[in-house]
C-alpha cells in the first residue's frame, strides 16, 4: 500500500547495462525512442534489473523529449505528454525503450489516475522518468519532433535558449542576425568599411585625387595634355593643338606662289602685306592648266586610249579560262586551262563544212545585245572628258556652296587648301622643260608602251571570234563566239580515254542557218599498211539535210585518205 514511507525509484534494467558498457566501450550511440506506462494489474511495483517488459502495460508512444539534466550530467531525462483523449486508467509503472525496443529503464511512480475526456474531465499529463548512466556522452538526446507534444516548460526554456534577455535594446544601422532571422547583436557603424561599401571614395581617397587635378580658373597643366583637333577653317575660341597649327602652316606654305618660297619671305607677306592675296592670286594666275591627252604633256612612252583599243579589239575576251593554246607546240592538240580548277580542257580539231565568217547576224553595239547596264565606248569617253586628272589632292570643291570659294584637299594629311577664282591666259604648250614620259610626270596608273608590249605578247590573237570560253565555267562545254553573228560554237572535247580516237562523240554546233551540227567518229583499218583511219560522219540541218562522211588523214601506208561521200535531200 502506498503511504508516506513509499520509495519511487527508476533504475537500468540488466539489458540496460549492458547497451550502456558496451556503448562506452566501443563509442556507439545509444538512442532511446519511446516510454510505456501501465497500472501493474493494480499492485504496487518495485522496478527490478531483470525486468524485459512492464507488468501491464497500457501505452507506449514516442518521448516527447529526452535531455541530460542541468543539474548532473550522469542523470538523464526522458518525457512523455500524454494528451487528453487518452486514458481511462492508472499509471503505477512506467518503462523506457531503446532503438532496438528493448526495455533498458524501469520506474514506479505514485499512482494517478489518467481520465478519459469523456468521463467528464480530462487533463494533459506530463510523465518523466529520470535515470543514473555512468556517462551521457554516447546518449542521443534526439528526437522526432512530429510526433511530440511540447509542454509549457519546454516552450518557455526554448523561448530564453533563443532569445536570452541579455542582449541590450536599441536602434542598430548593423544588425547580425542568424539563420531563422534572430537579432544576435547590432552596431551603428561610421565609416565606410565598418558598413561594407567598397565601391566608394572616403573623404582622404577623394581629397587626394583632387589634389593631382588642375582647377579650372588658370589651370597649370603639366606632361602632354591633350585635346580635340579643330575644322581647318575654325575661328571660334576653341584651343588650337600642335595638330591644328602644323595643318595651318602647311596650308600655308603649300598656298604660297613662287616668289614666297621661305618662312622669312611668308612671315613678311602674312605680317606686312595687306594684298598678300592678290599676291596670291596673281601667282596662282601663271600656272598653266593641265592637258587632257598624253600628247598635251609630251608623253610619247604610253599608248592613247585609241590605240589600246585597237589592240584589245584584236584580242579574244576569256570565260572561266585563263588560258589557251597548242600541247607541246602541236597544232593537233589544242587546249584550255579552266580558272577555278587549274585543269588542262584539251580540244578537238573538228572539220566541217562551214567557215566561221559565214555565220551572219551578229550585232556589234550593246543595243544589239540587249545591255542596257553598260555604258558604249562614246558615252565612257564623254564622262571622262569631263572628269580632271588629280595630282596629290583628293576633293575639289567650293566651301559650303559658295562659289567665290573653291579649295582643294591634300592627300597627304587631308588638310583643305583655300582657292580663290583667278583669269589667266596662260596655256600648256607655253610651259618649258615638260617631261617627255610617265614617268616624268609620276603617273602610275597608267601602263607604257613597252609594258603593254609585254603583257599582250603572250595573249592570243583573235580570229573572226570575240570570246572563248566555258559555258557556265563547265569543262565540258568549250566553246568560240562568233565576231559575226554572235553565236555560240561549241568545241568537241579530245578523249584520251578512247583507244584508238582523239574526238569525242556527238558534239554539236550552231551558227546561221544551221540549227544543229553532229557527227560521229568510227574507225577503220587500212588495208595496205594495216594504219587505223577515223572516219567522221557529219550530219546538219534544217537548211540542208545532209550526211558526209570523211577520213581524217593519218594513213602511213599509201592508203586513200577517202573521197567524200555525200547524201542529202536538200
């Protein structure tokens, strides 16, 4: 019967002790997960070491908190809240189990009654039990937080473990708070550092950095100072850099007539004579102008225009080929060389019946073909006649419209040199010591007779064609324009591969009055030397329907060439 001299005790039970040496022994944690109570059928119990179960229990849940005690570190606290619906019977007993589910602690306790809400009155109960272990350092003071209900007690020593008193209140600039937003303490700093701003000046950094500036009223700049380069013909108030003042002098010089031809002789005439630019122009007025042909400057070493011409007009235009000509001199084995490939296109020697001036129809104008994006050789020559030839300037103009103001650009700095609009009557042909070549008067682009000589010597000369080319830049497609008419004549390409001819099959030609041109190769055998002789066989119409066939010439033996065999209906 319990009374005033009942002992309440909770001790280890003898798997307790064991887990607790064993956990000491070997650094294992030791983790306690949930507490039973029970009514002990009614009887007082006494907690005993070989205890493995309470004697009956009543409920078992997870601990709603485990920690060591303050006060003695070898006593450990475990608890339980035991919420209002639950109950309906006494607690006498109460057991704490492990990970494993091994009962490791035992407890009595003074009875109390654990109501059902439903009885009438119902209350939440707090019950712990508190233990003896050697040490708590292997102790996992851990539990699920989920499954807990936390008491008053526990609320309130959560509340001071966060938010102890002691911190001092105020207004802080710089607060340190910690991971769930809790002020942990704060600072009013002063200084840009102490406030982490990195990306500004303090007053010291600042005041030296204006101390290397120069102010504005009467600055003493000192290194080499510099500044934009005004228009040539500013005359504003802006500074003048070394720039502006080397283009203005040699504006200046360079604009000086002969007479003035040095700085002494410029410095009077700027300084001391009020018509300098009369003088000026009065100079300017002996100056020829500059003839339009190579004969007007005396140049005998360069061809005229005319006469290039003429050449070129001998020459034939090249499409897609860079060049063309005989194999080893062989007038047999002609070829083109194709400009994208480099590749060597050689040609058949084709007979036929039709010489190439007979095509007719050939257009010799633009009009005639149908350009109309080019300009005809007349109309070129009457814009150039136009246009003066340029001797180290660049532009030539008036200033902004004006026409009492005309200058020119030099071409070595860019600079404007200012004209004025002078009457002269001088001419070229009154000039002395004139150059005599292109040189002479250090033109460059320009070839001279000897140059050209040599470029064209190497170019072929036209016959009755003004082009050879391919067509589209395809290999297989040689072809001659006819001077005449403008068509188009197609050249049968020289196959190596064929073994006993040099003339491909089926080429075709076209030219006035002959739509289509073919023939076709076959080979026969003389019967005296035993030579093999090609055979063409030419075919054209619609102006003639006619078939011919011929031998090529080729026969060591003293056999017939061949008689040409002819056969048609006109």
């Amino acid at each position: 019967m319990i009374d005033q001299s009942s002992q309440f005790m909770a001790i280890l039970t003898a798997v307790g002790e064991a887990k607790q040496a064993n956990a000491a022994a070997l650094g294992l944690p030791w983790t306690f997960t949930q507490m039973g109570v029970g009514d002990a059928n009614g009887a007082d119990p006494q907690p005993s070491r070989t205890q493995t179960k309470l004697i009956n229990e009543r409920r078992r849940a997870p601990l709603n908190q485990i920690k060591v005690d303050p006060k003695n570190t070898n006593v450990i606290i475990a608890e339980q809240v035991i919420p209002e619906n639950v109950g309906g019977w006494w607690i006498r007993e109460i057991g704490l189990y492990d990970v494993d589910g091994d009962l490791v602690a035992v407890a009595n306790c003074a009875p109390s009654f654990k109501p059902l809400l439903e009885q009438g009155t119902g209350k939440t109960q707090v019950v712990r039990i508190n233990f003896i272990v050697t040490s708590a350092a292997n102790v996992t003071l851990k539990i699920d937080p989920s499954v807990v209900l936390a008491t008053r007690q526990y609320v309130d020593d959560r509340i001071i473990e966060v938010l102890p008193p002691t911190r001092t209140p105020g207004s802080y600039t710089k607060v340190l708070i910690d991971k769930r937003g809790v002020v942990i303490e704060g600072s009013n700093p002063d200084t840009l550092a102490e406030n982490g701003i990195k990306d500004a000046y303090t007053k010291t950094q600042t005041n030296e950095a204006l101390a290397l500036k120069a102010p504005i009223n009467s600055p003493a700049l000192t290194g080499l100072p510099t500044g934009p380069t005004a228009p040539s013909d500013s005359n504003t108030q802006q500074l003048a850099n070394t720039a502006f003042v080397q283009a203005a002098i040699r504006a200046v010089i360079a604009g000086a007539p002969g007479a003035l031809d040095t700085l002494k002789e410029l410095a009077q005439a700027l300084g001391g004579d009020p018509n300098f630019a009369n003088t000026i122009i009065n100079a300017l007025a002996g100056k020829a102008d500059k003839a339009t042909t190579l004969g007007g400057y005396g140049i005998a070493d360069a061809y005229t225009r005319t006469y290039m011409d003429e050449l070129l007009n001998l020459k034939i235009n090249r499409d897609f080929v860079s060049d063309m000509g005989l194999a080893s001199d062989n007038p047999l084995v002609p070829y083109m060389r194709q400009i994208s490939t480099g590749r060597n296109i050689v040609l058949s020697v084709a007979g036929h019946g039709h010489n190439f001036m007979d095509l007719g129809g050939k257009p010799s104008t633009l009009s005639g073909y149908g350009i109309t994006d080019g300009y005809t050789k007349a109309e070129v020559n009457a814009r150039v006649e136009l246009c003066p030839l340029r001797d180290n300037i660049t532009d030539v103009g008036l200033v902004n419209g004006e026409a009492n103001k005309p200058y020119f650009r030099l071409e070595k700095d860019r600079s404007i040199l200012n004209l004025a609009v002078a009457d002269h009557k001088h001419t070229f042909s009154a000039l002395t010591e004139k150059p005599t070549s292109v040189a002479g008067f250090g033109i460059q682009d320009v070839y001279t007779k000897s140059q050209l000589d040599e470029l064209i010597k190497f170019r072929l000369a036209r016959d009755q064609i003004t082009a050879a080319g391919l067509v589209a830049g395809n290999p297989a497609l040689p072809y001659f324009r006819d001077e005449a008419t403008d068509g188009l004549i197609y050249l049968g390409l020289r196959d190596h591969s064929h073994p006993d001819m040099l003339v491909t099959l089926n080429a075709k030609v076209y030219a006035d009055g002959i739509t289509t041109l073919e023939w076709s190769v076959t080979i026969k055998t003389c019967p005296t030397c035993g030579t093999k002789i090609p055979m063409i066989l030419f075919a054209w119409w619609p102006k003639q329907r006619c078939r011919e066939t011929r031998e090529l010439p080729g026969c060591q033996g003293g056999g017939s060439a061949g008689t040409p065999d002819r056969s048609g209906n006109g």
